[in-house]
C-alpha cells in the first residue's frame, strides 16, 4: 500500500502526462444500414449480374424483379411489375374511372339538385334533438365505413325532423372523399326525366337513369312524394332501382311502410304498377330501415316564431 506521500507524488505525475483525444465513431445514417442489408435479406442482387440484366428489388415491397432484353424492339425492360406498381396502377385506373362516370353524371344532372339548406348539411351541424340518436348514429357510421357498406339507408318520419339533413351529409363527407355521389329529390327526378322530352334537351331519360345507376351512391330523398304515374314507375323508378343492384342506395321518406307499398301498387289512375310488391321488396331487402322519432325543427322554429310576435 502506497504511504500519503507516494500517492501525492504519483498524483501530481498522471496530470502532466498529456491525454490523446479519441475520434468519434462514424455511424452510418440508418438508410445506408438498410440499404446494405436489403441482399441478405431478401437473398436479392441490388445490381444483376450486368449493367443491364439480373435481379432487382424494390426497396419498398421488397419484391424481386428480373430484367430482360427484348431483341425486337432492342430494349431492357422488367418483366413485371412489383406490388408497389401495380397498386399505383390500381389507384390511378379507379381514380380516371370515377372521374369518367363523374363527368357523366353532371352532364345528364346539370341543374341543381340540392336545396341551399341541404348543401350546408354535416354531421356537426345536425341538430340532434331526442328521438335521432340511433338515426344519426346508423348515418355516421354508414358514411365512415361506405367502403364495407353492402346496403343503403331507409330513413322515415315525420317532415322536417332531420332526416335529409343527414344523408345530405352522407352525400357530401363521400363526395369530399373522391366517390360519385348523386342527391336526388325524387319529384326533380321525375320532372329531369320529363324535360328531356323538349326538343332542345341535351340528355336523354336513358342518360339520366344510367347516370343514376352508375353512382356509387345514390339518394332518392322524399320518396313516396306525390302521385306515381305508370310511366315513371316503368321508365324511371324501375330501372334505377333495379340497376342499382349490389350498389348502396339511400332514400328518406314521411310515408310509413305500409303507405310506400301502397303507393308502389297502382297510379293515380288506377293502373296496376307493382301488384306482386316485387320493387318494393327489393328497396326494403337492401337497406337498413330507421324511423327518425324526431320532432319536427320546422314546426319548433314555427312555433317560436309565433310567440316572439
């Protein structure tokens, strides 16, 4: 053991020996480690055996692509494309498909089909008052998950309890999202249908209803409304809802049940229409079917109204 006297002297001799400075270690930024692992990873070759030919893998997929020369048009191309390529393609094929049929249908529907109220119309400011719960709810969820939909919405009840106001927003929170939706009162669609009957009408009834048909979603609000006339029903109704199979389509009505089937049966005249129920069948076996209990905001607004007075 060494004497205090030692210690200090060996002390005082560590501190004028001068320290060496160590370098820092390089570290390699974390896309090159990645890049150098991507062969044993994959047992891929970055580069082929050539400059032109081998085995190639995309760095994002990780698939692995073989390049070839072609002799008749004497050029190297891949043979294939990887999962990141072919969903590009996917993407952009459906993107121009939507765009296609979207065009089509401002062309057939060029007036406006929505009133200045409904074209306001969201989720946030819907006026929830009691008995919407459950219909607000069943019209939020069926807009967040459109792309799982397999049925549409029946929404019935008394006039002006909400009931639009909220496929309205179901229309517009899809259209913001890139879908072809269409919004249709149903007696504007009746009369688009029978304007095309003018000699200077641009549309035909059959580029009004394949219109209609081809929307991802449809909306026929206020069905039920007015007298069914026997063409209608044949030119018109039948043929949309009937295309229209497989695909989501929505409808608001203030009739119940029992009075809609009623009004699918004969026209005003008393001409037989749907006698077997079969398209009425057909709208309430493809969709989820509420009754907004609601009370009427119209009538409340009315009221409030006439005792301000």
């Amino acid at each position: 053991m060494l004497s205090n006297k030692d210690q200090h002297l060996l002390n005082q001799t560590m501190q004028t020996i001068p320290r060496v400075k160590q370098r820092p270690v390089y570290k390699a930024p974390p896309i090159v480690d990645m890049l150098l692992g991507i062969p044993n990873q994959t047992g891929a070759s970055l580069y082929g055996d050539s400059v032109h030919e081998g085995t190639y893998c995309c760095l994002k997929c990780r698939t692995e692509m073989k390049r070839t020369y072609i002799p008749f048009v004497k050029k190297y191309v891949m043979a294939g494309a990887c999962k990141c390529d072919v969903e590009r393609m996917e993407r952009e094929e459906l993107e121009n498909e939507r765009k296609m049929r979207k065009a089509r249908m401002e062309r057939a529907f060029a007036k406006s089909m929505m009133n200045d109220r409904l074209k306001q119309a969201t989720f946030d400011n819907f006026l929830p008052r009691p008995g919407t719960e459950s219909v607000r709810q069943a019209a939020e969820d069926f807009a967040y998950g459109f792309e799982n939909s397999k049925e549409g919405l029946l929404i019935f009840g008394r006039p002006g309890n909400g009931k639009s106001h909220l496929l309205a927003a179901i229309h517009h929170y899809l259209d913001e999202q890139g879908y072809v939706s269409l919004f249709l009162d149903w007696s504007q669609l009746s009369n688009l249908a029978k304007d095309t009957f003018s000699k200077n009408s641009k549309v035909t009834v059959t580029d009004i209803v394949n219109a209609a048909i081809n929307a991802d979603l449809l909306t026929l609000d206020e069905l039920g409304s007015g007298e069914l006339t026997e063409y209608e029903y044949k030119s018109i109704l039948f043929p949309v809802i009937n295309g229209r199979q497989g695909k989501p389509t929505n409808y608001t009505m203030n009739l119940d049940l029992g009075r809609l089937e009623k009004w699918f049966e004969k026209d005003k005249y008393g001409n037989q229409l749907d006698p077997d129920g079969r398209l009425f069948d057909r709208i309430i076996g493809t969709c989820a079917i509420y009754e907004n209990k609601g009370t009427s905001k119209r009538r409340e607004d009315a009221m409030r109204r006439l005792q301000s007075e």
